[in-house]
C-alpha cells in the first residue's frame, strides 16, 4: 500500500476479470478513485488508507 499511496496517477481496470473486465474505470490521482462506486479498487483502499488523499 506504501507504493500506492506515493504514486502520482493511478489506473483501475475492471469492473471484472476476463471477458468482464479490462475497461478503464479510472485514470488519475488516488483520491479521484473514491468517486467510482463499481470499483473494487476503491473498496479496498478505502478500506486500508482511511487517511488517502481526500
């Protein structure tokens, strides 16, 4: 999570795997991600950087 919380732009694909998956759900710095509600990216770092950028 240390190299996630430095990084300067992130990308999540999803919303799946596979044949579901590989969309761009977002692209940008981290804390844009929080706005994205089908993202399990966003699930999880909200869960293990409550204190991400905002």
């Amino acid at each position: 999570m240390e190299l996630v919380k430095c990084a300067d732009y992130i990308i999540d694909l999803g919303p799946h795997g596979g044949d579901r998956g590989g969309e761009v759900l977002y692209q940008g710095p981290l804390g844009g991600i929080r706005k994205i509600e089908n993202s399990a990216t966003s699930t999880v770092l909200s869960k293990k950087l409550p204190e991400w950028e905002k």
